[in-house]
C-alpha cells in the first residue's frame, strides 16, 4: 500500500488497511486511525469471535447429533424436503425449523463463550445488591443455561423441542450476549452453521468414533478437550 501497488480488496485485513488509509488521508485524521496493533488486534478479534466461536458451536452439534441420532435423521428428511438435491439458499435457510432447534438446544447446552464479563460505568443495584462502578463481572452461562427453576429438572437433557415455539419467550438463553451489548454478529452465526449442518446431513450420515472422550473445556471458548473424532459414511455412492 505505501508502495501504491495494487492490493486485494476481498478480505478483512485489505478491507481494514484501506478503510483506515482512506480516512487518515482523504479526511484529514491522521491522529484518529487505526494503528498497525490495532489492526492485527482488529483481525484477531474477528478470527475469535467470527471462526473459533461457529467452530465449537459445530463441533457440539456434531456431537450431539451422533449420541442422538433420531434428531439426526429429523434434521436430515428436513433438509431434504426443503432443498432436495440442490445446495442450501438463504431462502430455504428460514425453514429450518429442526435445525434451528438443535442448534439453539446446543448453544443452551454448549455456549460457545461460556463466560461474559461486565464492568458497569455507574454504581447499579440489582435487588438488594448494590455494584460499585469500575467491579468486573463474570457472568457463568453455563450456571443460567442448566438452571433447573428456569429449563425445568431435565436441564442436563438433550431435548431440542423447549424451543419449538421459538427463542422469544426464553430470554434466559444468552449464548451471544443480551441486551445492547449482544453480539452483532449472532445472525451471521447461526446462518453459517444451518449451511454447514445442512450440507453435512445432505452427503453423510454420523458417527462417534469409539476414541471419542466427552470432556467439555473451556479456554476461552469452550471446546471438546480431546477434539471430536467422527466418522463419515457418504449417503450417495
């Protein structure tokens, strides 16, 4: 770029380096741009949020699915019906209604990131608890997610159908957040997910493999301790 030579416009890093040349240079900013640590830090913010967090929610569904496999099989005669032999559409997408359920089953009991923190700007009293501003807050989801007063006593049960009628009326569902502060990219999420769960059930039918640990850890996403190995047997020889 300080070269003047022609770069890429078709990625994050290419887009961000001339969105920001552009606004120190044209307008005049040359104090208010981003840095390079900015930038990089800029990438992988997005690489976390955008690629680690859709990783974990696939590979919890995958999971799911093979120690479920009647929900399998319901995924699969919905994702044929809705698109037959023809490769996903955003439209077709919205007529999930299996697959979503799964996936907001497994983000209930899988949460991606399964910690938020908060820090209020301003003294807040929750009930009879009162907050200094500047305290730092973590929030376990998990500790919500399994709450048995909330999902009822078969919380730690694989059961897709609580969200039948929808998210709306489970507001205790907060894998990306809530509020104003929810994360803005939770649309695009899900979306990437029905495709490539659409696309997996379409040629495959599977399998757990017999090395495969269940053992949930949480790094700073929360992933299958010794990975998820599974088997795949194509469904159109």
């Amino acid at each position: 770029m300080e070269r003047g030579d022609e770069i890429p416009k078709d990625d994050l890093l290419s887009i961000l380096m001339e969105a920001n040349t552009r606004f120190t240079e044209e307008d005049g900013n040359e104090n208010e741009g981003m840095s390079i640590e900015d930038v990089i830090e800029e990438c992988q913010l997005f690489y976390f949020a955008g690629s680690e967090t859709v990783a974990s929610l696939l590979a919890w569904t995958i999971v799911m699915l093979c120690t479920h496999p009647e929900w399998q099989t319901q995924a699969r005669a919905e994702i044929t019906r809705v698109f037959g032999q023809s490769e996903p559409t955003p439209q077709g997408l919205n007529h999930l209604k299996t697959v979503t359920m799964i996936l907001q089953e497994v983000l209930r009991m899988y949460p991606p990131a399964p910690v938020i923190f908060r820090s209020p700007k301003e003294s807040v009293k929750i009930g009879s608890l009162t907050i200094p501003a500047g305290v730092q807050l973590a929030m376990m989801i998990g500790l919500v997610h399994y709450d048995p007063r909330i999902w009822g006593d078969d919380a730690k049960e694989f059961k897709p159908q609580r969200f039948a009628q929808g998210v709306s009326n489970q507001s205790s569902l907060i894998p990306f957040s809530s509020g104003p502060r929810i994360c803005i990219g939770h649309n695009f999420a899900m979306t990437e997910a029905k495709i490539v769960i659409a696309m997996l059930l379409h040629h495959f039918s599977l399998e757990l493999s017999p090395s495969y640990k269940h053992a949930p850890f949480a790094i700073l996403n929360l992933q299958p301790q010794y990975g998820a190995p599974i088997i795949l047997r194509h469904l159109h020889k």
